[in-house]
C-alpha cells in the first residue's frame, strides 16, 4: 500500500500524509513559511527507536518520481533552474563537498538536518535509491535543552538561513509539484499496475 491524503492546515497551505507499510510521514508548508518533512509516529517517542525508514516504491508513480526528481536535483548540485555553472561549482565544493562534515550528500545518500536544532542534535530524513525504490528514514532528535526544543522526528527546512541554501530550494520545488496533484483522481500507469511488492514475490515463489 501506497497511498497519499492531501489536505489543508490550518493556515491554508497543502499538506501530504504519504501511507505506506512501513508507516506514515507528512509534507506540509506552516505559518512561519518553512517546510517540514516528519515521520508520524504512536506512542512515546521516548520509546520509538532513533530511526525509522519508509520505502517509496512505484507503487505510486508520482509519489515515486517527485522524490526521484528531487534527489536528481541534490547530486546534481541543481537546486533550482536556470542554475550557473560558477554557482554549480560553489554548490559541490562546498554544500556537497565530502571536505564539508556537514556535506548534505554523503556516500550517495542525501541527509538533511533539521533547521531547527544545532546540527549534532538535529533530527534528520535521509534519501537513498534502493532496488527501484528510495528509502526514507527519520532520525529523532537528541533528547537535549540546547535548542530549547523537544525530541521530535520533524525535520524543517528553512528558506531563510538554512545550513544547506540553496537546497531548501530543491524541496520547495518538490512541494510545488506536488500541490498539482489531486490523489482522489489518481490515474494508474502502467509501472504501477506492473509492479508487484517484493514480499508478495517471495511469498508466491514459496508457495
């Protein structure tokens, strides 16, 4: 199961809540003008693990490529278009860069801290490319003070004054994107009515 609510919050912006097997996370624009990614959990997060990975597969295309598109747009160094070479240039060497510890791409997996938190307690969401699927996982934040803060598995991104400008960028256009789509007359592709989960394949080969 793959499926997506939209909605509206209570300040009139779109908001997402991706459903799949794994569970649940939401995309929403607030108030304050940021987005935020979070993964949504039950129970006390004092006793959830520190991670927690939803898999995005083709089981819904257009979920599938709007996050394939933005990871596209991450190690590529093109946050947005009509993008310079000489920025391009500054954007790998530096926000990119393995010279940067807080490199946003690591090992082909794109980390981003939450804006919210010093960076060493942030919470965070990771994208990597699986086998025709990306993984989602969500870190939690330290349980600290520092930040005046509390534990949480959102993840924001500013559009003023993130650590990782311009890429703030990259998911506000994935979110624009995402607004045009109306889940109630989703149309199936063919990927979609080809692709069989993997667990239903081991099961049939058992059987």
């Amino acid at each position: 199961m793959l499926e997506v609510t939209k909605g509206k919050n209570g300040n009139g912006y779109d908001y997402f809540v991706i459903n799949t097997d794994d569970g649940a996370f939401t995309i929403s624009f607030e108030g304050n003008l940021d987005l935020y990614w979070a993964y949504k959990y039950h129970g006390n997060i004092l006793e959830l693990p520190e991670t927690h990975t939803i898999h995005i597969t083709k089981e819904n295309c257009t979920v599938y490529y709007l996050i394939d598109a933005l990871y596209q747009r991450i190690i590529n160094g093109v946050p947005y278009d009509d993008i310079d070479e000489e920025s391009q240039d500054y954007f790998f060497n530096w926000t990119l860069s393995d010279k940067n510890p807080q490199a946003l791409v690591k090992d082909g997996v794109v980390c981003w801290h939450s804006d919210d938190y010093q960076y060493e307690n942030a919470s965070s969401v990771s994208i990597a490319p699986g086998d025709e699927e990306y993984l989602i996982t969500f870190e939690k934040s330290k349980l600290t003070y520092d930040d005046g803060l509390m534990m949480s598995y959102a993840v924001r991104f500013r559009n003023s004054g993130s650590r990782y400008h311009p890429f703030n960028f990259a998911f506000m256009k994935m979110y624009a994107d995402f607004k045009n789509y109306e889940p109630e007359f989703h149309q199936f592709q063919f990927e979609e009515m080809m692709y069989k989960p993997k667990t239903r394949s081991l099961i049939k080969e058992e059987e």
